[in-house]
C-alpha cells in the first residue's frame, strides 16, 4: 500500500507566493537603495546572474547601517564593528535584466545576543519581487573574532529604526 501526501488547498505558484509578500510584507521595510542593473551584473542569457544579488543585498545592508547612523569609514567592519555572515538565504521568483531600475529594501526584524537578522527584498521599481532574502550576521569581538554581544547602541539605533517591528530575544540566546 502507498500512502502519499493529501493536499486539501493547491500550493501556490510562485507568482502568487510573491504577490503575498508585496503585499503583506512589503510595507514593514523603512530602507531601500534604489539602482539599476549594470552590463557587469548580465550574465551570457542577459539576466542578472543569481550570484550578483548576493552583492546587492550586502551592499544595501552596509546602506541601512549608515541610514540608522552607524558611521562608516573604511575601517569600519575591520576594526570596529565586526559583523560576519553566518546564514544567508535566498528565495528567487523573477529574473532582471540589464538597465532595470530595482531597489532592495532591508530591514532586521530580530536582534539576539551576539546575532541579528535581516530580511530583504529586491523589487522592480513596477513593483515585481525579484528576490526575497534573509541573512545571520554574528557580531565579532575585532580582537578575539570571538561572538560578542550587540552593544546597547546598536541596539538603540535599531530599535528607533525600525520601531515596533523588530524584536529584540532574551539575553540567554
């Protein structure tokens, strides 16, 4: 006898997994760089090659730590306020292609310990969801390179920030 999986509702398709998420959660971001596809981010089928959004989402969260007022300088990650990837994922539900003009949207809805949390999407400016991304960047002690606590000004940034909508997790995470 083989028992399968009953499914009771369809699983939706992509594009409507993506409407949801323009609509539900598209209005908790308060950051957005806004740019255009360059001929260096087309690869030979002329769309943007999915390594290529990694780039953008790192640079667009390096922006939202200067739009919050962390100063950056050229030091900044090296010395002062170490901050490494731990987990990045990405889900992809349309291509760009060269010239578009899009924006990756980035906000962190969860800080814990030592580690914070951030959700991003890149749009088309028409509004098409591109890309819907999340990331674990762990604070590092610029000494040690050993997980250290978020400072409390970071943490105070943040929490002006992005106001009722991040968290911030018992101290024992």
């Amino acid at each position: 006898m083989s028992v399968g999986i009953v499914r009771t509702h369809p699983t939706p398709s992509a594009s409507e997994r993506a409407q949801v998420i323009i609509e539900k959660e598209r209005p908790l971001y308060r950051h957005a760089v806004r740019t255009r596809v360059r001929t260096y981010d087309v690869d030979r089928q002329g769309i943007v090659h999915n390594a290529v959004y990694f780039y953008w989402l790192e640079a667009a969260r390096v922006e939202y730590f200067r739009a919050i007022g962390l100063p950056i300088d050229r030091d900044t990650f090296v010395t002062k306020h170490r901050f490494v990837v731990a987990h990045q994922e990405i889900d992809y539900f349309a291509a760009a292609q060269f010239d578009d003009e899009y924006e990756v949207l980035t906000r962190i809805p969860l800080v814990r310990r030592s580690s914070l949390v951030f959700d991003q999407l890149v749009v088309l400016v028409e509004g098409q969801l591109l890309v819907k991304a999340s990331a674990v960047l762990v604070h590092l002690n610029p000494a040690t390179n050993l997980p250290e606590r978020i400072p409390d000004a970071y943490r105070s940034l943040i929490a002006e920030f992005e106001g009722e909508h991040v968290v911030f997790a018992d101290e024992s995470q």
